[in-house]
C-alpha cells in the first residue's frame, strides 16, 4: 500500500484528509479499499502500453482506452527503470521522453515511494486528441460486496508544461452501462497541485463526496476533457476505489426502566474514518414484540426521515461533513416487565449503510412501588372520642421491604367487648421475579361484643396489594370466621360487605372491603358495629396498598 502524504485541491478533497487518523474519532472504521491500481504488476526495464498490462490480483484488470489516447506518446506506463533513450515504442514521443519517464517518478516521490523504480499512466499529445474522450476505462467490473454503497473514488496526477493547455480529467464510476461522476469540475493539476516537483506539478484526488452506489459490482473510466495538443501533458496512478459505507448500530440506556416508563431505541449512524458526508442512506428495524412507540423519534441527522407502522421504524438521512455519528432516537415502553431485544436481523431494507455489528437489549422491570400495610385488632371511636387502635402493625409508605407484628393474650375494651389472644402482622415483600406485595392481616380469638350480642371462636381479615407484569396493582381481601353467632344465629361464611340491622340496637357489617387509593389498596373489616348512640367499632381490620413512586400513599 502506498503512503498517503496532504494533497492541496481547490474543487476536490485530498485523500489524506480521507484516511488521517487525526481526523477522526477512534470508534469510525477506516475506509476499506475496493480497488487498488499502481500499474507495478509484472513490470520490467521496458514501458508497456496500457492496454497490454495486466494489473495483480484478484481483479487481474486490464484496460482500454479510445484511441486518440493510444498515439502520439500517449498510454504509455513509463518508469525511469526505461532507458534513457527512447526505446521503439517510445520513440514517438521523441525529446520529450526524458520529460515522460519524470512525470513517473515525480508521482514515485509524491507517493512517498522510489521515484527511481516507479511507475505511472503518462500521456505527452503531440497531435490533438478531440475531447471529450476515453484516457483510460476498466475492461472489466470490479465487484464491491453487495449494491448500495457509499464509494469514493481517489487517483494521483501529475501535469507539465502547465503554461500552456492543462489536462483536465475527469473520472466516472460505472455501473454497467451508466457513468456516475465523481467530480464537480475535471481534475486540473496544473491549478490545484499538492506540490511541485522537479517542476511537475503533482496532487493526490478524491471524488468530490461519496457515491452512493447502487450496483454490486463497478468500474472506472477516465475522460480527458481538454481537447488541445499544445500542452496537455500529465501521468496519473495509484487509482483506488474506496467503501466508505456508514455503520448502523444498536443501543438502549443501561438502567432499567419500570412498566409504563419511557425510554429510547438509538439508532446510530457511525461515519467511516475519513468523515465525509453521507447523504441518501436508509433502513428499518422491526421493533421487539411488547415494545411500542412512546412519542415522536427525533434525529440529528441531515434531512432525517423518520416513521413507525405497524412496529417497524423506517428510516432515512444522511450524515454531514466533518460528523463521527449521528443518531435517530425512537422512544419507546412496554406494557409488561421483561427483557427486549433488537438484533442485526430485524433491520431490513439497508441501502447505502452496514447492518449494526451486535444486538441490543432493554429490560423493563416492575415499579419500585412503595408498601402501605396496616392491621389492628380491635379500635373504639365514640361520640367525641377517637379511640387508639389495639396492637397495631405498620409498614408506613416505604418502598423497603420490611414486617412489623405483635401479640396480645387478652384484652378487655369496657362496656364494649372482651377478648382472648390478639395477633396482627403487616409486610411488604419483593418477589424473586420483582413483583411487590404489601400484606396485613389481623386476628382475633374469644370475641364477646356487646355483651353477647356478637360472639365467635375466632375472626381473622386480612388485606393484600400486589403488583403485576404490567406495572397495576390488584387487591384483594379474605375473612375467616369460627363458630360466628350474631344476636344467637349462627352465621358461616358471610358474603361481601354482609349487613345486618338490630332495630334499636345497632348495624353490623361482615366481611366488610372498602377499596381506596384508586384501586391499589383494600381495607377488609372482619366486623364492623355502628350502635344507635354513635360507638363505632371495628374487630380485626387490614388495609393494604401499593403506591408508585413519586405519589403520596393513601390515607385510611
């Protein structure tokens, strides 16, 4: 491979602003060469025509060109290895020869290599070629890997007698029959040199920007566009095709987003090292199944092109001058907790971009809610007197799992009730699959109320807030009760919210659920008295809830 050394254009880029480490970040790839031509393949003392040299492999290119381009001291591949006089087939290009084989190894030295044993495409027009014509034309396509590409397009040149008719040349891709250009205006050395060497002048060239190229395979033509013969002369080599193909690549954050949150597919667009622009690129990705779009993608792309249907993002841009990457952002969610992945093979459709190197995973896991549980044995509220509950257990709006219980052996409540062994319990715990629960439960055994009005073995409520894969929370409430007997009658299983009237005497409601926090916490009551003269009292009472974060728990 030949060195690159800074070339000065006015209308064209150097190459080494191309392929200079310094001007790029580490993560863009170099550009990949193609094609590569120093017209050094099998070359001896003698120059050869153009046309009879076979380049290395694996393309073995030949050439071919029109043949105004083939006389007159013209498609000779000329070293200073040549004799000094002019061998037979170089003796039409008579006292210039010494001037010819220069022009070699004046391109030799500008490439950093032998000028001595280099060699070089000259062409010094002792009779008037017409214009615009074929110089120089591959005799056969050079495959590139697969259509729709960015290609650059790079050639050293030199010219003389710069005080007369310059030559200007200009160089096409070709894609089967159609010639793109990969200039703005021709080459002109003589106007634009990198340097000037033994009075040569000399430059390294490149396409005007990247070609985004549609076919698999291509091939190059050289047009010299000046017609005159009074001057004119000037060599070219190192021809060289460049893939300069943008990266996809695929990301999501690195923390874990709850259920319902928001966060973003990036879809980054990583520039080749020499950074140039890259316009007309496009693709999709199929978003994972679950995943959804969670608002309007936004890009810093040039001209981005974004839509999402159906669960496919279509995208298109391009990536400006001087730019490492740019990024599509696609905000996306998901309605239940799990790991998301998208991979290099659920992006389709690529044109003019590489598919992303490794798939790219998201994991939404449940909300941190935080736990409310509460459970009390027994409490009396009386006309102008809030009573305390008896043995409470608290977890009080926390998102730490935790348990809080205790125990009562017996416990008298004057003139309303007398009791036996008291238990309560409340937790919040957290699932081996992330899942919370908040729990309490209350027990209560030898329940006499109201002086045998009410009476039982054993009553037990018990109240429970979970939270789901979908990030809701879902409630629910048990009662047990043991040998239930109200005003003498015997009661099993009482249904929801059972009321009973005692005319004169009191209300009372069994297995009594009051939901709250709107739907993410219950209250469950095993019995609930209100008497005739306002004494408000509760046996065995559990409330449960879950709350996310940011929000204010419920109140009882």
């Amino acid at each position: 491979m030949r060195r690159i050394v800074p070339a000065v254009v006015l209308t064209l880029i150097p190459l080494t602003a191309v392929l200079s480490p310094g001007a790029a970040t580490a993560a863009p790839a170099d550009p990949q060469v193609v094609f590569s031509e120093e017209f050094e393949n099998g070359q001896g003392t003698a120059p050869v025509m153009v046309t009879d040299y076979v380049g290395p492999a694996p393309h073995a290119m030949t050439y071919t060109a029109d043949p105004a381009w083939l006389t007159s001291c013209n498609g000779l591949i000329a070293s200073r290895l040549n004799p000094a006089v002019a061998p037979p087939l170089a003796q039409q290009c008579g006292g210039w020869w010494p001037t010819v084989r220069e022009l070699a190894a004046s391109l030799g030295q500008w490439a950093g290599e032998d000028p001595a044993t280099n060699h070089a495409v000259t062409a010094f027009t002792h009779t008037p070629p017409g214009a615009p014509k074929v110089q120089l034309e591959t005799e056969h396509p050079v495959p590139i890997g697969g259509g729709s590409r960015f290609v650059t397009f790079s050639v050293d040149a030199a010219a003389v007698n710069c005080n007369v008719a310059h030559p200007l040349i200009a160089f096409y891709l070709l894609d089967g029959a159609t010639a793109i250009p990969t200039f703005s205006q021709p080459i002109d050395t003589c106007a634009a040199p990198g340097a000037v060497i033994n009075g040569i002048s000399v430059g390294t060239y490149t396409s005007d920007a990247p070609v985004l190229f549609a076919g698999s395979q291509l091939g190059i033509r050289l047009v010299n566009t000046q017609a005159g013969t009074n001057g004119n002369d000037g060599a070219i080599d190192n021809v060289r095709v460049l893939d300069v193909t943008p990266q996809l690549g695929l990301s999501y954050p690195p923390n874990n987003p709850a259920v319902g949150q928001t966060t973003n597919l990036t879809l980054t667009v990583t520039n080749t090292s020499e950074l140039r622009e890259k316009i007309g690129w496009s693709f999709k990705v199929d978003l994972p199944d679950g995943l959804t779009p969670a608002g309007t993608p936004t890009s810093d792309c040039v001209s981005p092109s974004i839509s999402i249907a159906n669960g496919v993002v279509s995208a298109g841009g391009g990536i400006a001058d001087g730019d490492a990457t740019c990024t599509i952002t696609v905000p996306v969610k998901a309605a239940v907790i799990g790991e998301y992945t998208t991979c290099p093979a659920d992006v389709s459709a690529r044109i003019g971009i590489n598919p992303p190197p490794a798939c790219a995973s998201v994991t939404f896991v449940v909300p941190e809610h935080k736990f409310d549980a509460h459970a009390h044995a027994a409490k009396v509220t009386a006309p102008l007197i809030g009573g305390a509950p008896l043995i409470p257990s608290d977890i009080s709006c926390t998102a730490t799992p935790g348990s809080d219980s205790d125990t009562l052996l017996t416990a008298v409540l004057p003139a309303v009730a007398s009791l036996g062994v008291l238990t309560t319990e409340a937790s919040g715990t957290v699932g081996p699959d992330g899942l919370r629960t908040a729990k309490a439960k209350a027990t209560t055994a030898k329940l006499n109320l109201l002086n045998g009005l009410i009476t039982a073995e054993e009553i037990t409520a018990q109240a429970t807030a979970t939270s789901t894969t979908s990030g809701t929370v879902t409630t629910a409430g048990t009662t047990t009760f043991t040998t239930l007997k109200v005003n003498g009658s015997t009661i099993t299983n009482p249904p929801l919210n059972h009321t009973i009237t005692i005319p004169l005497v009191a209300k009372i409601v069994l297995n009594e659920r009051v939901p709250y926090g709107n739907g993410t916490g219950i209250k469950v009551n095993a019995i609930h008295v209100t008497t005739i003269a306002g004494v408000d009292v509760v046996v065995s009472h559990a409330r449960a809830s879950l709350t996310l974060p940011g929000q204010p728990c419920p109140s009882a």
